[in-house]
C-alpha cells in the first residue's frame, strides 16, 4: 500500500488499526477464547439464540402445540420475536423469555472469562452491539446477564449500545481520526462490512452542535446482504465501490460536500498497513487475508479524490468501530469494553483519555 494511502494531511502517518487513537486506547481486541468444546463466541452469537430458542420449541412439543405454531426458528425475525415476547400469548412470551434467560447465561459466562483478561481487568461497563442487542428480546438477555454477573459478586454494568447497530459501525468511523480533520465538513463516508451484510453511510458529523460528535447520525446509507449472494472477493469489491460511489454523489447533490474520508469497519485482525492478519474468513469470497490483497488500497485506487481533495481511507476492526459510537456516552467511566453479537461475538476493551 503506498504511503498516501494512509497519511493524514499534513503528512504525518495515521495507521491502521492503531491502538492509540484520539480519543480511547485500544487495549486489545478480536480476542478468541476458548473452552474444551471450541471458541466461548460461538455460544452467545446470533445463531446460538436462535438454537436455545429451537431446542426450547422441541421440548415444549413433547408436551403439546408449540406456542410459535409451525414458522421454523431460523425464519422467524427479530420484530416477530419481540412481538410474540411483548404479546397477549403468555405460553409464546414465557418460551422466548426461556431463550433468552439460557442465552443470558451463556453471555454472563463470557463476560467473565472476559473480565479476567488482563487487558479487561478495569472494565466499569460493558456496551452490547451487534443485531441481537437492538432487540426486545435482546435488551432482556442483556439485563438478565447483568443479573447473573452481579448475582456472583461480579460489579459490571451493562448496556446496549446507544445507536442502532447497522448505524452504530458507521457513525464510530468518525472517532478513528481527530475531529480536526473533519473541521469544516458537513460529512464522511463509512463502510462496515460484516460477514452477512455490507452497508456503506453517509455520517452527517454535525461538528457545529456537539464537538464530541455526539449529535452525529446516519443521513443515506444502503446495505447489501452479500449472503444470499455468495460473490467472489473481486465482485464484492467492485459492488462495495459502486455503492461508495453512489452515495457520494447523492451527498454532493444534497450539498453535503463530504470530507474526503472513507472509515471502514471489518472483522479480523488489522495490520497497520490495511492488511487483514487473520479473522477474515467470513468476508465475501473468501483470501481477504492474502498478503497480497489491501482492502483500504483497493479503495484508495478505485476512488482517488472525493471533491477536489485526495482520499483518505482508515480500517479498523469492526468491534472497535461499533464501540468508537459509544465514546460521548462514556465519559463518566475510565475502562470499558464492547461485544458485538451477530456472525460471530467480536469484542473491544477501551479505555478513555482524560485530557
């Protein structure tokens, strides 16, 4: 990758997936813990939920009708979910609470492995992100596992994270570089790619009204469910660059006029200069670890200049991203982490800088 690709303005070096960043320290991130029967992540991600709750419905068919009727667990969604948990059905709303108070054990079991890590080890709250936390369904697994945790003498405080999460991993690209350089900016650009969707924002800073970014919200975004269809790395790229390109023109067409910053979230292990280490494998296509593949290069050269201005492309973890949203909500503690629940159980632990 060639050095513009990651300098700032005024020449000096501004790297990728640094852990010293304005406003947090990164103090680790995209740790991979593991039991006697695989990683601790793979009990409390999207799918884990959705197979407590499954393994709930087979046992309660034993006895008589499944409350949830004949709709496969799989195909059922979040606004469903809730809706049956908050709904006149008793039976229905007590199995999804089963789920959850199942999954609520299994997130408080992680947590603290978590809180044993050394670099964990000053954590007052911890953010949930990711799908699963914006939900109703969530909110209670997330209280009850705050429960359990305080239950065991564990003080921990935890919370869903403030944003909504598809918006949460592109408003947190913001906070990767200072607020200087944004200075005169109505917006940037923001790409967040997951191991089920990409989406690409435009994040309107709003600089003027809060300086700590706090006001800062997602004006157009679109997303792409690459899931469904399974490209090669070559076609995802070219697909994410034209959705670049599209809500950069809808930003300059609104006068906009966006800095030219793109922030990139993505899972995996980032090296300082934009390669991915390892934690790549559910990326669209597949070799997004090659050593030669560079995600913010490949983006760099595709769109050269965002207005009349050379681009400026930064990565960092996708979890570390989705926390950076959190920092103006965070400033009445030192340490802290984020999980993120969805593909997988990403994870970031902070702590602030006091001026």
């Amino acid at each position: 990758m060639s050095r513009s690709a990651n300098e700032k303005p005024d020449g000096a070096l501004l790297t990728h997936g640094a852990d010293d960043l304005p406003s947090v320290t990164v103090d680790d991130y995209n740790i991979g813990l593991r039991s006697s029967d695989g990683f601790l992540g793979d009990k409390a991600n999207k799918y884990a939920f959705q197979e407590k709750l499954d393994a709930w419905r087979r046992r309660v068919r034993k006895g008589g009708d499944d409350p949830l009727g004949k709709t496969p667990t799989g195909d059922l969604s979040k606004k469903q979910i809730d809706a049956l948990l908050k709904g006149d059905d008793k039976e229905a709303a007590a199995l999804i609470m089963g789920a959850a108070d199942d999954f609520a054990g299994e997130l408080a079991s992680i947590l603290a492995k978590f809180l044993q890590q050394k670099s964990w080890n000053n954590t007052e709250r911890v953010v949930i992100g990711g799908g699963f936390g914006g939900s109703a369904v969530g909110e209670l697994a997330i209280a009850r596992a705050m429960v359990l945790l305080k239950a065991k003498g564990i003080k921990i405080e935890l919370t869903p994270i403030a944003h909504h999460p598809d918006d949460a991993g592109l408003i947190g690209a913001a906070h990767l570089m200072p607020t200087w350089m944004l200075k005169g900016h109505k917006a940037m650009l923001a790409v967040d790619i997951g191991g089920t969707n990409v989406r690409v924002g435009t994040v309107e800073l709003r600089l003027k009204e809060e300086a700590d970014l706090s006001k800062a919200k997602v004006w157009k975004s679109d997303k792409w469910r690459h899931a469904d269809d399974k490209p090669n790395r070559t076609t995802a790229i070219e697909r994410l660059i034209s959705m670049i390109e599209e809500l950069i023109a809808k930003a300059d067409k609104a006068d906009l006029l966006p800095a030219p910053v793109i922030g990139v979230a993505c899972p995996g292990v980032i090296a300082a200069d934009g390669s991915i280490v390892r934690g790549g494998q559910n990326l669209p296509g597949g070799n997004w670890e090659s050593e030669h593949f560079n995600l913010p290069a490949a983006i760099k050269e595709a769109i050269p200049q965002i207005g009349e201005d050379e681009t400026f492309v930064i990565m960092h973890n996708d979890a570390v991203v989705q926390g950076l949203s959190q920092i103006p909500f965070m400033q009445d503690v030192s340490g802290w982490g984020v999980l993120t629940i969805g593909t997988g159980l990403g994870n970031a632990h902070f702590n602030n800088k006091r001026e």
